[in-house]
C-alpha cells in the first residue's frame, strides 16, 4: 500500500513561504493499493488535490470507487469536502465514514456546512453515488478488502483513529488526540487531579491503554504531533498531542515507522525539520524510523 499526504496541517490552512517545503493544506491522506478502493482520511482543504489526482486513475471515467474516513467534523477536517471533483462524475461510488454519534444525521453534518449562509450549492449537485456510513469508536468493519478498525480519540466533541490492515500491512492514522494522561475530553472535560473521581481515572486509564493495543503491530503510525511539550503544558486541554507521547506509543508497540502529523499553523519548515532531525537522534535510533509528514510525498508500505 501506498501512504500519500495531500494536508499535514491542523486548525487552519497556511499559505506563506517559510511552510512551502511542508506544505499548509489541512489534514488529508490517502491510501492507495492495488486493485482496491481508495481510502482517504480526512477532507481538509487537502482533498482538493486529492480529487484531481484522482480523476486521473479512474475517477474522470466516472469507475472509481473511495471512501472519506473522517477522525471528527471539525473545520480542519471537513473544508476541503464540496472540492473534491470525483463527486462530481456520476459512476463514481464514494463512502462517507465517521463517528456514529451522528448516526443517521452524518448526511446532515456534511449538509450544514454548504446551507446557502456558506457555500453557494447543496450535496444535491453531487453527481456520484455517496453512501454515508457511521461507526462506533471500538467498531471493527470490512471496507472492500480492507479491515478497519476504530478507536476513541481525547479531544473536544471526540475524534476517532482508524487502524487499516490489507494484505499483512497495517496503517494507523490518529490525530486529533490529546494523551489520556492529565485530562478527559469529549462531551465534557475532566481534568486529573488528586480529588478527581476514580471513575474518571479508571476511564482514563482504560482508554489510555487501548490506543497503546490499538497501535502495536503496526507498519506505520501517523501521529498528532501539533504542540511541542512546552506548548502541550499551556494547552492540554485542545485535544493535541506531542512528538514525545506519539513516539512512546511506537515504541511501546513495535512500530517501526512514526510520522508527525497535524502541524501547528505556526511551524515553519525549518522548525519542524530541525525537530524530527532531533527526534530521530535522541529518541529514534535505528530501530525507529521518524519521519515528517509533507504534502504531495508518499510513504510505501
Ligand atoms: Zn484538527
Ligand atoms: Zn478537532
């Protein structure tokens, strides 16, 4: 399978000279393989370059077929959604994925954002078939050939990070999260302390350990890595996370290849280089490979 990086930013889009070697479209990636329907997290505005490259690989023929995993619907995620130009070629068969917490108000969700205060047409004037399909986090399904599996991400209104195995090559895609360690983020917030309800913390730690199962095994982990630990302290409850948790989580499940991802808007090109150079020799060595994760680059698995 290939791994191919179409938006590596979160929060908002960045057009400036000093994020053109990283590029400043919001989060999308895609998943190609051969014989199989395409998979593509994330519909940031990333997803536009994604579509038009893949009018070229059938879906200008109106013979594609892809799916949109979505982690959460919020902006960074979603804004690229109406551009994506295989919509518009009847033939074309696209799934909609996302948390079931929307269930049957998914179509809904997406209908939002283009009401005519937003945008200037509806999904009425999409030309392809969309089949809108919710999951649980913690929900194992088959996509095509591929089995997918789901876990609940720590971040406001929660995220999900989809672990995708095909023929023995399994990919993890989690972003946005924060560590299950100081606090509790999804419908409400719950900040650890010594006093806070052992429920809670036993929640915590519940969840904390599934994404450490979730990972382990894996060929590559594509990882939220927004904050440095410094910005991490003054922010922990946004819902991002650090180089240093999504490192530990590799190692602590055998994964030899970890990608930062989801990019503060405010890391340029040199930063964010110079810090994975560092990562790799502090904390990589060579049985951990750490990589960052640039639009328009691949990753083969
Ligand atoms: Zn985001
Ligand atoms: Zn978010």
């Amino acid at each position: 399978m290939r791994i191919t990086f179409y938006g590596v930013r979160g929060s908002f889009p960045v057009a400036h000279t000093k994020v053109s070697k990283v590029g400043g479209n919001t989060s999308c990636v895609a998943l190609r393989a051969e014989g199989a329907p395409t998979l593509i997290f994330d519909g940031g505005t990333g997803l536009r370059q994604c579509g038009r490259e893949l009018m070229n690989e059938g879906f200008g023929d109106g013979q594609g077929q892809a799916a949109i995993l979505f982690s959460h619907t919020h902006w960074d995620h979603i804004q690229g959604f109406m551009y994506f130009e295989p919509f518009y070629r009847a033939g074309n068969e696209v799934t909609v994925v996302a948390r079931a917490q929307h269930g049957a108000r998914l179509k809904q969700v997406f209908q939002g954002q283009v009401e005519s205060d937003y945008f200037s047409y509806g999904l009425g004037s999409l030309r392809s078939s969309v089949d809108w399909k919710g999951v649980a986090e913690g929900e194992t399904f088959q996509l095509g050939p591929y089995t997918i599996e789901t876990v609940r991400l720590n971040h406001p209104g929660i995220a999900i990070g989809y672990r995708v195995t095909l023929e023995g090559k399994t990919f993890v895609y989690m972003t946005d999260t924060a560590p299950y360690d100081d606090q509790l983020l999804g419908e409400g917030f719950h900040e650890r302390k010594p006093d806070t309800d052992p429920k809670v913390i036993a929640e915590l730690e519940g969840y904390g350990e599934a994404l450490e199962t979730f990972v382990s095994g894996a060929d590559l982990l594509l990882y939220d890595t927004f904050f440095t630990p410094e910005q991490y302290s003054a922010n922990p409850h946004w819902g991002h996370s650090t180089p240093d948790e999504g490192i530990r989580l590799a190692r602590q499940g055998g994964v030899p290849r970890f990608y930062n991802f989801h990019h503060h808007p405010e890391a340029w090109d040199d930063e964010l280089e110079g810090r994975t150079r560092d990562y790799q020799t502090r904390l990589g060595g060579s049985d951990l490979e750490i990589g960052l994760a640039r639009e328009g680059e691949s990753v083969e698995l």
